[in-house]
C-alpha cells in the first residue's frame, strides 16, 4: 500500500474493530489477554527496579495506535496497582479510524473507555485522558499535546503499517530508512525521526 491509497486504509481500519473484538475474546484467540498478563509482570519487574514508575507522581503513559481502547483499559487495568500515583493517560491513533459503535475516533473512543474504567474503580487517573488523533504516515504529527513527554511508551502494531505504506519511499539518497519502532526520540517531540 502507497501513501496515497487512503481508502484502503480506510476500509483497513474500519476491520480492525472485528479484529480487536476477536484478539479480547477468550473464546477467540484471546492474544490481547496474554498480553495484558505479560506486561503486568514486566510493569512488577520494573517496579522492583525501579524502572519507568514514578513513586511520587503520576506515571505518564502514552499509547500509540490505542484502537477501539479495550486492549487500553486491558492492559492498565493489569498494572494500575503498581503505580501509586495512578496514570497520566495520553492515546493517539490514525484519525480516519472510526468505531463503529460510537461514531468517534478510537483515540477519542479509548479516552472514554479510560474515564469509565477509572469510574468503575478498575485504575487510578491524575487527569482526565487526553486523545490525540495523529497520522502517522505523514511524519508529522505529534503524538502528544507540545510539551508533554512520556514516561512510558506503549506502541502497538502501527508501525509496520507505516513501514509497509512507504514502500518503495523507504530508500532514500541509497539509504534505508525505517520507522522507529522503539523510539529514540523524546515522547511528544514530533515523529520525524528515521533511524
């Protein structure tokens, strides 16, 4: 897929609400749960050493590529007991993704989710979520509000998709360049950054 082809993106990420649906279900392949389990016990290692948990003030998250923000309630909801000072929670996905129970964006759409799971006891917010609609295909965007940094970086499967967009784009001046996909620039600096 080329950068110009946004109507088959689209169509894309309008599946993906099925394909999310699927990957929380037990029944079904029940992969988010796994992974919701395993960073849990990654968050308890860290905690132990120290590493990404604020002991004094609320733990800032960002997560890339939220989606529909099940997998988003999933996952904090496995480590909220081990962030003391509870969640600063930013979320970000492509814009033109649209849920289709609500009409919103699925950045909008996880916010929500993240409010009502705080309501419901499930996590402990510092604010209220905060939704980014960005696009990452057009290098860009900002993930978060200016100014704002992250302190940990929760970035799903959207980088392939934008790896996989650039195509024949990815070489330049015989060079390769690739999407980073764990981050070496500073969270809420703009994604434009090849390495």
């Amino acid at each position: 897929m080329q950068l110009g082809d946004r109507d088959d993106l689209s169509a894309q990420i309008r599946d993906y609400d099925t394909c999310f649906a699927e990957f929380l279900k037990p029944s079904g392949n029940g992969q988010k749960i796994l992974q919701a389990i395993l960073l849990r016990e990654a968050f308890s290692r860290f905690a132990l050493q120290g590493v990404a948990i604020k002991e004094n003030a609320p733990t800032v998250i960002l997560d890339v590529s939220c989606g529909p923000g099940d997998y988003s309630v999933a996952w904090t909801s496995q480590i909220a007991k081990l962030l003391a000072k509870g969640v600063a929670f930013y979320c970000t996905d492509y814009r033109d993704g649209i849920y289709r129970e609500t009409g919103e964006t699925y950045a909008m759409t996880t916010a929500k989710k993240m409010q009502a799971a705080a309501e419901n006891g499930k996590l402990r917010l510092a604010q209220a979520p905060v939704a980014t609609d960005a696009d990452l295909f057009s290098g860009h965007d900002a993930l978060m509000p200016p100014g704002k940094t992250a302190d940990i970086v929760h970035w799903s499967h959207s980088g392939y998709h934008v790896r996989d967009a650039l195509g024949a784009d990815r070489m330049i001046q015989g060079r390769s360049k690739r999407v980073c996909m764990q981050p070496s620039i500073r969270c809420g600096q703009r994604l434009t950054k090849w390495v």
